[in-house]
C-alpha cells in the first residue's frame, strides 16, 4: 500500500510532465501530450499510483483546454488545490 501523501507527489509529477511537454511542443495535441505523459507514468516507479496520475493529468488537459492562457504554476495550484476531489477511491 502506498501511502497518500506520495500518490498526490506522483499526481503533480504527472501534471509537472504533462505541462513541460506543452511548453517544449506549444503545438502538440491533446493525444500526443496523454502519450507522452502515459509513457512517463507507466515507468515502473509510479505503478502504485498510475490511476490517481492519470486522473490528474486528465483534469489538468481539461483545465488547460477551457482556459489556454493559465500559467503552468496557476495549473499546478488548481491541481493541488482539487487533489482530493480527483482521487479516485479505493474499493476495500
């Protein structure tokens, strides 16, 4: 079991993936952005909390579609912000 606390780290990591790539390719789409943030998340140090990354990361693509003039560390926020409610559950 890992612990919370290094699931949210995991997810923000996820996200901090995701908007270096926006940066280094201002132009890629929304699929080649997931695939490469799915290539980063899949590395084996993440299999714990590969379900909470990639919920992250989805919220974050659609915080940043809805609003592309946000600034990476105002997504960042956003996210830490609404860690809890992106989390999914864990059934028992």
């Amino acid at each position: 079991m890992v612990d919370e606390t290094k699931k949210k780290i995991d997810m923000v990591a996820g996200v901090t993936a995701l908007l270096k790539y926006r940066k280094e390719n201002p132009k890629a789409s929304e699929e080649k952005m997931m695939g490469h943030v799915m290539r980063f998340i899949n590395a084996g140090e993440f299999k714990d909390s590969q379900i909470q990354m990639v919920a992250a990361v989805s919220h974050a693509t659609r915080l940043i579609e809805r609003n592309p003039n946000l600034k990476d560390r105002e997504v960042i926020r956003m996210i830490m912000d609404e860690l809890a409610s992106i989390t999914p559950k864990e059934e028992d």
